[in-house]
C-alpha cells in the first residue's frame, strides 16, 4: 500500500471534558469511523454493522465501537483469552518496532499483546490490562436467542502504554480496527482499513491505515 493510498484518519482531542461527559464530548468531537470492510466475500460474507468514534484525552487513545447484527457469543469472561472466537470487536497499533492487539468482546473483557508478528506475541500483564479501561453494555431480543444483537463497547488505551508520551505525541501512528466473531454462527471477519491476504488474517502491519493526531 502506498502513502497515497493508505487510509487515515484524524484523532482529536477532546478538549472539553470538564463540561462535557465522556460519551457527550465523543459524539460532538470524535470522528466517526467504519469497520466494514468485506476483504473475503466469498468465505465470509456476513457483515454487521460496526462503526466507531475516535478521541484521544491527554493520557488515553479512546475508541467507541458500535455493533449491530445477528448473533452474540461472550465465552470469554476473564482478560486475555481467546476473545476473538467471541462477539469481538479489535484495535491493533503500531509500536516501535512492533505492534499491538486489543481485543475485546461484548462483556468488555479484553486479550492484549505485543509482538512483532502473529507468531510469538506476548500478552500484557494483568496489571498493564488492568489500566485499560473498558465499558461495555448490549441489548438484545427479548427471547436472548434469534434477533439482532446492539452492543457496544468503549476503550481507553493509555499511551504510556504502548510507549507514547501523552505531552510529546507523533503526528501519526498505524493502526487498523476489526470486527470479528470466529465462533459465532455467522463467522465475519471486517477491517477499517482493507487487507489483501488470501485468507482472514489481521496481524498483517503492512495494510494498516493511519491516525492522524495532530490537533
């Protein structure tokens, strides 16, 4: 992918937080974002909604997912499992040298690890995910079984984190966002930013987009 190509995306700050609560200031300032990217049609071609808002605060990254569609699957009800196979919606950022993934299902529980590649990735200690804050609500058919599934889950991801400085931020760091669900009844696999892989695979830095943090 090329510079001209690649996907961006602006990252604001949210400079209002002392009036405003946190979903209010996301919905006047974030910028609004879709994870809708179809990249297997042929395998995968079920597609729930998803779309986001982004913001970062003074200390945190923050990304509001919004999903609606068949299906809901929350298994994974400690940090750093296998939330993938769940009702899951992803981060993945780019670090020095390596990236990360924050992966988090319906319940807010969230597996995140760092490495250089799918192989070989070290989760996150319990107390650096403990420092993650999570929200996570969903409202569902009134039989809990078929119907569509709303839900919605939003993250903070301190930049100190994943080796930023707050006060002293990049103009822009690679990033993707997903939706994914490889358990449920209806596997899906979406992306933010396209991926040009033959199979499903979202540990591939080289199709990443790009948030722009400049003010």
């Amino acid at each position: 992918i090329t510079v001209d190509e690649m996907k961006t995306l602006h990252v604001p700050l949210l400079a209002s937080l002392e009036e405003l609560d946190l979903d209010s200031a996301l919905e006047l300032q974030g910028s609004r974002f879709y994870v809708d990217m179809v990249n297997w049609p042929e395998a995968f071609p079920y597609a729930p909604f998803c779309s986001g808002r982004i913001a970062r605060t003074e200390e945190s990254l923050v990304v509001d997912f919004r999903v609606s569609g068949l299906d809901l699957r929350v298994q994974n009800m400690e940090d750093n499992g296998t939330q993938w196979e769940d009702s899951c919606v992803e981060v993945f950022l780019q670090g020095d040298g390596e990236y990360f993934n924050f992966e988090i299902n319906a319940a807010g529980k969230i597996l995140a690890a760092r490495g250089k590649g799918r192989e070989g990735r070290c989760k996150l200690s319990p107390e650096e995910t403990v420092g993650i804050v999570r929200f996570a609500t969903v409202e569902g058919p009134a039989d809990l079984k078929d119907g569509i599934w709303s839900w919605r889950v939003t993250v903070l991801i301190p930049f100190e984190l994943i080796g930023l400085d707050g006060e002293d931020l990049p103009a822009g760091i690679r990033a993707n966002f997903y939706k994914c669900g490889d358990l449920t009844a209806h596997p899906h696999f979406l992306s933010w930013a396209p991926i040009d892989t033959p199979q499903p695979d979202f540990h591939r830095p080289e199709f990443f987009g790009e948030l722009l943090l400049g003010n």
